[in-house]
C-alpha cells in the first residue's frame, strides 16, 4: 500500500545538545497532514532521538549501515546495531554516500539485502547527475541504478523499500527539479517496476523525491500523482519549515 513518507535526513549535522534542541522543535510542531514523519539524525544521536521521540509519531531512521553483519570495519555500523537500538529502517544509497565513499550498485545490492535479511525497511535512493540529464540520459540512469541494486530480488520485498528519486544537480543546491521532471521521471520509474514486478508492486511503491524541496515548493511538488512524499535534507534541520513541508500534504 503506497503511503505519504516525509523523512529528514540531518546529514553530518547536530551535535547532541543541538540534536535535543530540535528534537523539542519538533515536538511543539503540530502534524496536520497523513504523512509519516521520520528523521535521520547521525548515527551517535540516534538513541537519544529514538528516546526522546519514543511517544511521538516520529520514526527514527539511520543514514546509511554497512553490509557486512559483523566483522572487521573499524569505523562501521551494522543491522544488528540499530536494531538493538529501535532502529527499524535505514537510508541507502544516498547520492554523497555514492560520491564520498565508493559506494556502487553492487555494493548497495549487498547493503539491500542485510537489510531485508535483518527485518529492516529501506529507503533507497538514486537519481542522476546534471551532466546525464544535460544529454537526455536521465532515464537510462535511474533504470540502472534500480535495476542493478533491486532487481535481483522477489516482489515480496518490495513492501519493505521505499525509494528515493533524488536528481544530484537538486541536491544542496537550491535548484529543483520542476514538479512535472519530478512526475515524469517517477512515472518512469513505476512503469520500471511494473516491467518487471507487475502493476500492483509497481502501483503499492512509495516513491518520494528529493532535491531542495522547501515549504515553499513542497505543495506543488508532492500534488504529482507518482510523488509521495520527500526526502528533506537543508529544510529538514528547522522544525517549523519541516512541518510547513510534512503538512503540504
Ligand atoms: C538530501 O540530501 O537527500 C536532500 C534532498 O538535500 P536537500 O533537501 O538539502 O537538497
């Protein structure tokens, strides 16, 4: 059943004084809307988060994990770990894990699948750069990315996955994708799905965008059909433009 997800990713951002700060931001904010709010503060905030928001109709979520279940990472963290914490869901994919760190398709099929084997939900993100939508490869791309990472596996898992289209020309950079790009490239990635897995995976998919959504073009945004929510990255870090843009639906 596809839902309205609105997730905050906080990026390397909040110490833990600020992380409480606005964590009590938030909870003076009033949900007016259906959407499922979640927020993904760093991974040494994230017990307090779960914590603190223990009572509230806030999920939260982990930024990234490593695909290993245990072993020599120095430096990583895995399924089990926030699972112990409460964590149940985890973000892959995102396009500054991509950039930053090496991560590939192949890597994030390994990351998809401990997560799936650990009971985890997923939001995987892709999305492509300016330079492929400047030569009309945008679709090429994002078919890639999906089929790459995701389609080794069965449509039962597809209930625990919720993707993320997130062109990386809109990422941080104040520039959005205009609402109908948004639409037309999350039809596309629909009729994907459906290519593959049948219309009903394909229609149950909660497919959200991301790329400087602000309260300002949230609404527009997210009245698409194929548009389902977002994830927030810079909007996400004040409580009242979050809630502007959790309740723009
Ligand atoms: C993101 O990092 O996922 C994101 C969408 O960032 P921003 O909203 O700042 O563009």
């Amino acid at each position: 059943m596809r839902k309205n997800i609105v997730a905050g990713n906080w990026k390397m951002n909040n110490d833990l004084s600020k992380t409480a700060a606005l964590l009590s931001d938030l909870k003076e904010q009033t949900k007016t809307s259906n959407a499922e709010v979640m927020i993904a503060p760093t991974f040494t905030n994230l017990w307090h988060a779960f914590e603190a928001t223990r009572h509230d109709d806030i999920e939260v979520i982990a930024q990234n994990m490593h695909f290993a279940e245990n072993g020599a990472y120095t430096g990583e963290v895995n399924a089990s770990m926030l699972k112990s914490i409460g964590i149940q869901t985890v973000i892959l994919g995102h396009s500054e894990r991509r950039a930053y760190y090496n991560e590939t398709d192949e890597s994030l099929a390994k990351k998809v699948d401990t997560a799936l084997a650990n009971d985890m939900r997923i939001i995987f993100c892709f999305g492509e750069e300016l330079a492929d939508r400047k030569s009309g490869n945008e679709e090429t791309i994002v078919e890639n990315q999906i089929k790459k990472a995701l389609f080794h596996l069965e449509a039962s898992a597809f209930k625990n996955i919720v993707l993320a289209y997130e062109p990386v020309w809109a990422i941080g950079t104040g520039e959005t994708a205009s609402p109908e790009q948004a639409q037309d490239m999350h039809a596309f990635i629909r009729k994907t799905l459906e290519g593959k897995y049948g219309h009903t995976v394909a229609d149950d998919m909660t497919i959200l965008y991301g790329g400087s959504v602000k309260p300002g073009n949230a609404k527009e945004i997210f009245s698409k059909p194929d548009v389902d929510g977002g994830l927030i990255g810079g909007a996400a870090l004040n409580a009242e433009n979050f809630y502007a843009i959790v309740n723009a639906f």
